[in-house]
C-alpha cells in the first residue's frame, strides 16, 4: 500500500519559506505533489501535518491540508483496489491529473503531442475537430465560418465539460449537428469522433478518468470508417494542363509543381518543395522521402529537366533549394515550422490551380497537388508490376502499394461488367 504524508520540501524559497507537498510513498519510491502554500519551518509541526496555531492562517491552513490528505488518500485506495501493481507516479496522477481531469485541458495536452512530434498536419486537422466539438458543448453555433486570417486558438471563450457527460447521446446529437449546420459526410463525422475517442483513450491511458467513461465501442457508439475515392485526371486532361500557355508567373510556378511530381512517378509535394541541386547528379534524382525516410533515385525526364531549366538561374548555391518556397525558412530544422510553411504553401497553390489553371485548360476533373500522385497511379493502372510500383512509391511494404492501387486497378471489373452486359 501507498504511504500518504504533508511534509515541507527540504528546499527553501528566497523569502525564508517552505513549499507544502503531498508526499506519495510506494516501494521505497516517492512523488511529491506541490499544494501551492509556503510555509516557515518553526511554523510547522511534522508529526501533527499541520501548522502551528502562530501560523497567521493556522486554521484554514490545516483544513485545506485535512482536505487535501484525505482526497489522496481516497484517490490512492481507489486506484489501489483497482489495480494490483501501480507505480507513485501513477497514484500522483490519479490525485492531481496533469492539465486537468476534464475535457478541454486533456484535448489541449493531446494536440500539444502532435506539436511534440513535430506533426503539423495531424495538429491542423484536430485542433480544428476539437474546437468545433468544444464550441458545441459550449452551446456555440458550429457552421462553417469564414476565415479571418487571425490566429485561431482551440479554447478561446469556449467552456469545459465533465468526461462523464461526454455521453452516447450527447455524441449522437453532436453528429446531427455536423450534417444539419456543416454538411458533414459520414467520412468527416468518423473523423471527429475519432479525435474524442483518442482524448478520451489518452486520459484513461494516464489515468485520468476511468474507463467505465469511455463511450465509444460495442454497446456505445460506433464509428462507420468509409474509404475515400482517389482519382487522377485523365490523359486528355493532362495534355491540356501541360499544353496551356500561362503568362502569370505564379500561375506557371504552380502548374511546374503539379507536373514535376507527376514526372517523378507522382512524389509528394512536400518532397518536391524540399529538393535541392545537390539532389540532382549525373542525370537521376537521389532523393529520401520525407514521408517513412526511404531513399532511391530515378533517371529524369526530359519534361522534368525542362522545368529544372527553367530555375536554374535563381540558384544561389550548389546546395539551394530548386523551386524557391522554402527560400524564406532560416531553420530548417524546425521540422513543426517547415511543415507548417508546406502546407500553406500548398494551399496557395491549390487555390491558383482551382481558380485560375483549371479554368483556363478547360479541365473537368478536380485538381489539386496531391491528386497528380493520383494521376500517375491512374496511368500507371496494371501497366507496371507491383514490386516496380512499389519502388516508384517508396512504399516500405508491397502491401501498402497493393492497397494503394487498388484504386486505380479497373480493367478486370470492366471486363467482367462488358461480359455481361457488352
């Protein structure tokens, strides 16, 4: 069993003082929780845990400690009864939850470990899932808003609520929230409660609350996780989007981004913004995906290096980046900071590529940047074996490359459909 004591931390404070703890005792392995009061050493009686009526507070003072004692106490007996083998760390926990053992603080602490992981488009998508669903426990409106361009903080003027009211109900009245105000599909409604159900997985996992709390699984609410559908644009698209002559210079950047990493077997944007001339040597591209850090290199094209040319004259060193949107970072090794600029950058960029490109070629498919990884896969169809596609994607196991392209992959359904009815 767990010791439960009031001490004075041996360490004093300038004014002469000492910091009153909870002293947490197990296996000859002790925590210390801080109680916020500061108390003179000749004011203190050990044995006792309490102060001395010369203590100028001496009453209130002792039963705010009475208090607290006895709330360890019971915490530490309840995680105990529970649980055979439990460290003091994990007993401390139990008595004073880092953050805070309610909704809010726990969703803040859980977007703060994508931040911790330098995960900047996990921390985008949640932060956002989070204040919606914190708004709407808060009795807020939740349709769609226009952006403000200010900086958008997940609790600002938002309440709190108890993990014990996060209940089936309240989650299934918070979905018909989302489809009447936002027009949420099933694939952004399991999006959301998955991000409650991770908060709510963390703070059970820490020990925060319970989990006779956790409302998700058999029994409770359910969430119907559906695949979305990848398509790339056609040939005939293609030809246009390479053929159109585009005379705004940020207009032309975009399209050269698009079609560069189509060129290279559709690579991801985040990686062409990352390549540098030292990348490029003697007529291949050695370059390691940002993505599972897997490396390899490709012959170039001749459409490829024809876009190389045209940046050749804004190099300022043989390890410059080539395409100039990474420029501005001075750190490169803030990895959070890096993604964050990416992926405004890829916004801009599909906003140019949506209102102005798409328009212009005259192009009936949806485009964005991700979607000429799309593209290529779709030409590439069941023309190139799996393990050669596997290379291509740098994909670490041939599986993920099976699942990928099993997308893309329709000849043999339309066989089968033509046998029928052809």
């Amino acid at each position: 069993m767990a010791t439960i004591k009031v001490v004075l931390r041996k360490k004093a404070n300038k004014d002469g003082t000492f910091p009153l703890a909870i002293r947490i005792t197990k296996d000859r392995k002790t925590s210390f929780m801080h109680l916020g009061y500061h108390v003179r050493e000749s004011d203190w009686i050990e044995d006792d845990q309490r102060v001395k009526p010369s203590h100028p507070n001496s009453r209130r003072l002792n039963n705010f400690i009475l208090t607290k004692l006895a709330e360890a106490s019971d915490k530490a007996l309840e995680i105990e009864t529970h649980k055979n083998d439990v460290s003091t760390k994990a007993i401390k926990q139990k008595i004073k939850p880092k953050g805070g053992a309610t909704f809010v603080p726990q969703s803040k602490i859980y977007l703060e470990r994508f931040v911790q992981r330098d995960n900047y488009n996990c921390y985008i998508a949640e932060k956002s899932r989070v204040k919606i669903f914190i708004k709407y426990i808060s009795g807020k409106d939740i349709t769609k808003e226009k952006p403000t361009g200010k900086k958008d903080e997940v609790e600002t003027g938002l309440g709190d609520i108890a993990f014990s009211d996060v209940t089936l109900g309240l989650l299934e009245r918070f979905k018909d929230e989302l489809i009447s105000k936002r027009g949420a599909g099933e694939r952004t409604i399991a999006n959301y409660l998955m991000c409650i159900r991770s908060i709510f997985s963390q703070a059970i996992k820490d020990g925060v609350i319970e989990d006779k709390y956790y409302p998700f699984g058999k029994g409770r609410i359910s969430i119907k996780q559906t695949s979305s559908t990848k398509i790339g644009i056609s040939v005939t698209d293609l030809r246009k989007l390479e053929r159109i002559e585009l005379s705004d210079k940020s207009q032309d950047h975009a399209r050269n981004l698009w079609l560069f990493a189509y060129y290279f077997a559709g690579m991801r944007i985040s990686d062409v913004l990352r390549l540098r001339w030292t990348d490029f040597q003697n007529d291949r591209l050695h370059y390691k995906m940002g993505k599972n850090n897997k490396s390899d290199s490709l012959t170039i094209p001749p459409k490829a290096q024809a876009i190389l040319d045209k940046y050749i004259g804004e190099k300022r060193s043989p390890n410059d980046f080539v395409f100039p949107d990474l420029k501005v970072l001075t750190d490169l090794d803030d990895d959070f900071e890096t993604k964050r600029r990416i992926a405004n950058v890829v916004n801009r960029h599909n906003k140019k590529l949506h209102d102005y490109i798409v328009p212009a070629a005259k192009i009936e498919g949806k485009v964005t940047m991700h979607i000429s990884r799309h593209t290529f896969a779709t030409q590439a169809g069941s023309k190139i074996e799996l393990q050669m596609l596997q290379k291509l994607y740098r994909h670490s196991d041939v599986r993920t490359t099976i699942g990928y392209q099993a997308n893309f992959i329709n000849q043999k359904a339309d066989v089968a459909l033509m046998a029928v009815v052809g």
